[in-house]
C-alpha cells in the first residue's frame, strides 16, 4: 500500500512538472523535479533494485534543462494556461 501511494506521488509530481514546464514556469518545475529525484531515490534505495534507475537518469536531465531555461529568464506564457 505504502509503495503504490509512493508511485502515485511520483507520478503526481512529474505530471506538474511537466505541466509547470509547458507553460515556462521553471522555478516550479526545478522544485518539482527536485522533489521527484529525491522520492526515485528514496524508492530505488528501498527496493535494492535498478528498476527506477531510468527515470532517475530522465529527471536529472529534465532538471538540468530547466534550470538553464531559468537562468535565462523567460516569462511565464500566461496564454498556455487559459
């Protein structure tokens, strides 16, 4: 049960990642994203197994881009979101 409510989680927390990413809104989606590594990494520490190791590799990658598109410094596109 308590492994099912954490893969939620993380499925939860990529969605709004990935939602906060469309519309250019990276400060959250560096928080999200950095939340999400830290919850694959509690599962993968856990289980023993290599199982999320990919997806660990895919958010630190997302991470990264984010945090060089925030460094940029683009607006949020309100547009996108109605």
């Amino acid at each position: 049960m308590r492994q099912q409510c954490t893969i939620q989680n993380m499925q939860a927390v990529s969605r709004r990642a990935t939602l906060h990413e469309m519309i250019r809104d990276y400060d959250h989606t560096c928080t999200d994203l950095r939340r999400l590594i830290t919850l694959l990494e509690d599962q993968q520490s856990n289980s023993k197994l290599p199982k999320h190791s990919q997806d660990l590799r895919q958010a630190r990658i997302r991470l990264e881009k984010a945090n060089s598109e925030l460094k940029k410094g683009r607006a949020i596109d309100h547009y996108l979101i109605l």
